[in-house]
C-alpha cells in the first residue's frame, strides 16, 4: 500500500487541485480550520471573563500563546480514542495550554465551533 507514499493513500480533491487558488485551499484546510476554532476559544473565554465566570487573565493569554501550536499528530490520536474531532482538539489544546484547559470549550457545543468555522470560510469566498 506505501507503493506511492502518504501523498497517495489520502483522499484528494480535483476542485482543489485543478480549480483552487493558493488562498482559497488555505482557507479550507485543516490548519486554518483548526486555528480558527482555537480563536473561537479564545473569544468566548474573553466574553465568559467580561461575563463574571473564573477565567482569569493568564488563561486567555496561555491561549492567545499557542493557537497557532497545532499538534496534528496528537490531534489524530487523540480523536482516534474518543472518535470526536471538537473534544479531540479540546484535548490536544489543553495540553499546551494547562492552566488554561479547565475553561477550553466550557459552556460551549461542538456546534459553537463547527458552525462560525463555516460562517469564518464563506467570508472568505470573495479570494
């Protein structure tokens, strides 16, 4: 099955490879995807702090630090134990971010995510 190497054995698409600017790939890949949850984090953490609720300053700035810091690796791994790909990510921000990782998500569902990712996407449409 490696006959081709890793680039082979995944799914690819022809939309993107044939069709696709640079920016617009960019805009639907893992990385931007994956980033823009961790900064969907980060907002609500900030509202959660203006609302009263124990976030305190350092755990918005420990996020704020490290959401470019994607570990896909553990990422993978991690939703291949809890087969979850938002509590999967939750874990694997919370392990660089552990005093921040009581608050990652709280309140929130795997739709505060999913949903404003796609919202965050379709503003990009006009690249």
């Amino acid at each position: 099955m490696d006959t081709f190497g890793d680039e082979f054995n995944k799914y690819r698409s022809p939309l993107v490879s044939r069709y696709a600017s640079k920016e617009m790939a960019y805009n639907f890949s893992d990385k931007k995807k994956f980033t823009t949850w961790r900064k969907l984090w980060i907002y609500l953490a900030k509202a959660e702090k203006a609302l009263g609720l124990p976030v305190t300053e350092a755990q918005v700035a420990e996020m704020e630090s490290h959401a470019e810091d994607i570990d896909f690796a553990m990422a993978a791994e991690e939703e291949s134990k809890l087969r979850h790909d938002v509590m999967a990510h939750v874990h694997t921000f919370a392990h660089c971010c552990p005093t921040a990782a009581p608050i990652i998500h709280l309140g929130a569902t795997s739709c505060y995510v999913g949903d404003n990712t796609v919202r965050e996407a379709q503003s990009q449409i006009d690249l």
